[in-house]
C-alpha cells in the first residue's frame, strides 16, 4: 500500500492513482493502517474485479485515458515496480516517488481474488452484462422461505426443488455446449417454445448436475416429437409417462443405475433426469394435474422414471443398437409407459418356458380380453437372462415364443354377459371363433431391456398406452454434447 | 433475499372476450367427433333430437384424425368458415 501512496504522491496532480480493494471493511484498516490519501474504491460488490479479470490480489493495472489496459503484474515484485515508478516519470515528467527500496523484499506471491471463488464467480457471471440467462429474476424476500414460496407458485411436483439460483443455473448450462436461447422445442398443452435456458434451469430444480445436461436435452427432444405426442400423455385418462431409458457410454460417465434396484430410488442421475422432463411439462408446457393433464390414478413414475440398460449383462443387442444406434453411441429412447408390474418365474431353466411364463402373463395386460394390444415395454433381469441364454436364444426368438404363449382363440375374448370387455360379437364372427390371435399386433411391439441386480428370477413389465400414430410411438434420439 | 429465474415459459395469457352468444340458432351447426369409441353413437343421437327441434338448421359432420392430439388448425379453420355453432363430443 506505501507504494500507491507514494504513487498517488508523486504523480496523483498528472493521472488518477486508485487503489480498488473487495472488503469494505479491510479497506477502512488498510486506510487508517497506512494513513492512505489515495482514493479507496470499494469493489466488495466485485463487479470490477469481475469485469477485470483479476484472478490473484493484489494486481497492479495501468490503464490508459479510455480505461483500456496497457499493462499489469501480480503478487507484489520490486523489479515491477521499479519498472513502473521509470515508465510512470518518462510520461508525466514528474519527479520519482521518495522510496526505501530496502525495505521491500524483492517478490511476494499474491493471494487468490474474491471473484473467482467457485460460488462467488458462478454469481458474477450471471450478473454480468454478457450473461447468457434471459430468464425473468424472481427476488424472494429475506422473510419468505424460498423452498416455501417456490411450492405457493406451484412451481414444484409435490416435493421440494432446488431453488434455480443464477449462479446454479449457469452451472448447469456449463454441461450442455448447446446455445441457451436455442429452441429444442414446443412444450404441450400451452405449446411453449422450450429453450436450453428453461430446460436448465428446470434441470437445476430436479436436483441435476450438469454432466446430466444432455440426457435432459436428448429426452425433451425426444418426448416433443409428433410421434411421441406429449399432449397425448399428459392429456388422457390412462395410466402412461414418459419412460426415459438411456443407453451407451453416458451411462457410467454420469454414474446411472441399471443393477440392483434399477427401477427404484436412490441414483442420483437416474432420479433427477426423469424429474427434470417432468418438471419442464409442468413448468413451460403449464401441464398440470386436475388441469389438462387428466389422468384417473396417475402413477409414481410421473415423479420421475428414468433407468438405464445393462447391456453388458446379456449378449443381446441393446435397445439403442436393435433401434439402429451404434453400441458406443449414447441415446435416450422414451415409452409411453406405466407403472413397472412385477412377475415370477422362478422354476423355468430354459429359454421356452420362461417365454410361455411371459406370454402368460402380458396376455393379462391392461385386460385378459383386450387384445391386438401395441407397445410394451419388459425388464429382463439378469437371471432370467443367464436362462435364456443357455439356449443361446436371440431377443427375436424369446419376443416370438411370448408371442405365441399368448394366443388365445376369438371365442374366449368375445364380449359376453360376463366380461363386458373384449372383441364385439360381429368382430369375432368375422375373425372366426376358432381362430388364435396373438395379444399383440407384432413381436416387434415387444421390447426387452436388461436391467436389475444379480439375484432374483423375476421381471417386470410397463404397460403402454395408444401405440402408433393414433397416440405414441417410442422415440430414441442420440445424445450430444 | 434469495434471486430464482423463472422456469416458466412466462407469457402472459391474452385474454379474449368471448363470441357474443346469438339469441337463437340458425345457419349450420358443426358436430364434431373427436375420435373416441362410441363418439358417433352420442352424435348420430344428438343430430336426430336436434333435427327434432330446429327445423331449419343445417348440419356438418367433422371428426379429429385422433383424440390423442388436439384438433388440427386446417379443420379448426374449416369449420370456422363452414358453421356458426360447433358442438364437440366424446364418448367411450
């Protein structure tokens, strides 16, 4: 400080020598510590700081007329400012300052500067003129609860979300290289354009980290596609979601779950990128329960419902790969999906029984007389698997078998006194009675996905709703950085 | 105090006034089917009881491609141009 002083003394009628310090407070100390006449600007808002770029204090800066830069060094070095004071008395003729050089040693490191401590940079930039947040800032009072206040907005699902801070946000967009004002999108029911920015900071309220980025994008991207039709999912009655099922490399890069409990809580990842999709129907698209979405019972998954496929468990194709992906490709492939329904077969030891055990059961589906059904969606653990493959069994074979297992003939799925439901008499007649129908209307509209811890026979199915283009198709999309 | 960004799409809904309500129907009446099973049942039935009742009215039958999508805007046009009154129903 005693050489700004002197500076300030030397020079200070012929240019402005400032001294610009981050802590109001230890500004005041180094004034009455120093007796400084300079002018102290406080920069505890570290604006200047920021706008600087100074990483280390202290920094000595020599700017020109216009405030552009000419020069600077950092951390405190003799030779610096022997270098200056010269330069200093060449412009403005003015005498050299009166200084002990003795006292000084000949370098000193500085220290770190305020504004780039993680958090504080991560504020700076977002309040910075070249911001890349659009987003309307919402100030919440030093007396209301933040958490409390985001529920009173209806902004959340039920549960707490994680205040979307500018600072978390821009976190967040650090973990996409997508342009924040670009449009993914239109969101149902209210078609809102749905921009990088919204799907972050929606991301941010999930509780994602920003390596999830491209998941969250990749699904939203799938889920706002025609084929998908979202409006449709949101909107109907029925049971479905989107399932979000991720595959390739992403999956361990961001630490997802496909083992033991796969289609339960406690993975991060798998957890908040479901909530985000979620969270972006409700927030952007407006898709709220009791209002356009109007499902009778809904289901759990509409928290979130996102998994990732075992693909080195089986020597199958993994889902990305049979949809035409490359394995080391990364993709998202979202289902219209219900609830997971769980079953059991643990006595079948080859591939044939335990596909007539499947068969068995997804005829059951939605009704044991709905029939000419279109997606569904099975997770195969990793036992059933071991079972299939000791016959060596494609997924071709194993859907087929399903398929043949559920063959019932018209006579026992036609309406009649006692079940209401099924095929309408004069549909039936025109079919024949004795004719066997399959429960679905290809083996193609089966899909197995690998998935779940090492012990336990069992599987599980997700139901679908309208498939086709009449409602929704599953879509996979490749993800990207 | 605690700064959030928005996560809504923060538009403002426009408000409109609605189509000020004639006293008394005439012209054409659109019954639109929006897909749903038995849809057509409740229509057919509707038209009959309105035919009963408004002699001079004329009627058009429309249906949705789906239920599971919105109406598309070239039949929301159509019967726009086409009729004064729309009656949309569905069944199941």
């Amino acid at each position: 400080m005693p050489l700004i002083e002197a500076a300030h003394h030397a020079f200070g009628d012929r240019m402005d020598v400032w001294a610009i310090g981050q802590d109001a407070e230890g500004n005041q100390r180094l004034v009455e510590q120093h007796k400084l006449t300079l002018p102290m600007l406080d920069d505890s808002a570290l604006h200047t700081s920021f706008a600087y770029d100074i990483d280390t204090v202290p920094t000595v800066i020599l700017a020109n007329e216009h405030g552009e830069e000419l020069e600077r060094f950092v951390g405190f070095g003799k030779p610096d400012w022997q270098e200056l004071y010269r330069r200093l008395i060449d412009v403005t003729r003015a005498p050299a300052p009166v200084v002990d050089w003795g006292d000084y040693p000949e370098s000193r490191p500085g220290c770190g500067s305020k504004s780039v401590e993680p958090d504080i940079y991560a504020r700076l930039a977002a309040e910075a003129s070249d911001s890349p947040i659009r987003a309307r800032r919402i100030e919440v009072g030093e007396s209301d609860d933040v958490f409390e206040f985001m529920f009173e907005q209806g902004l959340t699902d039920g549960l707490p979300v994680v205040p979307p801070t500018p600072e978390r946000v821009l976190r967040v967009l650090e973990g996409t290289k997508r342009d924040p004002q670009e449009v993914l999108g239109v969101v149902p029911p209210n078609l809102a354009p749905l921009t990088v920015e919204k799907a972050a900071i929606n991301a941010v309220m999930a509780g994602c980290r920003p390596e999830y980025m491209p998941v969250v994008i990749a699904a939203l991207e799938a889920i706002l596609t025609d084929e998908f039709n979202m409006h449709g999912v949101l909107a109907t009655t029925h049971f479905p979601t989107p399932v979000i099922i991720v595959n390739g490399p992403i999956r361990d890069r961001i630490g997802m779950n496909y083992r033991m409990n796969v289609l339960g809580q406690g993975n991060r990842a798998n957890a908040t990128i479901g909530r985000a999709v979620q969270l972006v129907v409700r927030n952007v698209g407006g898709g709220r329960p009791g209002e356009v979405d109007r499902a009778a019972l809904g289901q759990p998954g509409k928290y979130t419902f996102c998994f990732a496929e075992f693909e080195e468990r089986s020597n199958w194709e993994p889902l990305h790969v049979e949809r035409g992906f490359k394995k080391e490709e990364s993709t998202v492939t979202v289902f219209a999906g219900g609830a997971p329904t769980g079953f059991v077969d643990q006595l079948a030891r080859d591939a044939r029984t335990l596909a007539n055990s499947y068969g068995k059961v997804l005829a059951a589906v939605s009704h044991p007389k709905h029939y000419n059904a279109g997606e569904i969606v099975v997770v195969v653990s990793p036992e059933h698997v071991d079972t299939i493959a000791k016959d060596g069994w494609s997924k071709a074979q194993f859907r087929a078998q399903i398929q043949e297992a559920t063959k019932r003939p018209v006579r026992e799925l036609v309406q009649d006194s006692e079940l209401a439901e099924g095929i309408p008499p004069a549909a039936a007649e025109k079919l024949g009675l004795d004719t066997l129908v399959p429960k679905f209307r290809s083996d193609e509209m089966i899909t197995l996905v690998v998935a779940g811890g090492e012990a336990g026979k069992f599987a599980a199915y997700l139901q679908g709703w309208v498939s086709g283009p009449m409602g929704s198709s599953m879509v996979t999309r490749k993800i990207e950085d | 105090m605690t700064t959030i960004l928005d996560p809504t799409d923060e538009r403002v809904p426009v408000r409109r006034a609605l189509t000020a309500r004639p006293e008394s129907i005439s012209g054409t009446v659109a019954l639109l089917d929006i897909s749903k099973p038995r849809g057509d049942v409740l229509i057919a039935r509707l038209e009959e009881q309105l035919r009963e009742r408004l002699p001079g009215v004329t009627f058009k039958h429309y249906a949705k491609p789906t239920f599971t999508k919105p109406a598309p805007e070239d039949l929301r046009r159509k019967i726009a141009e086409e009729c004064g009154f729309v009656i949309e129903a569905l069944a199941d």
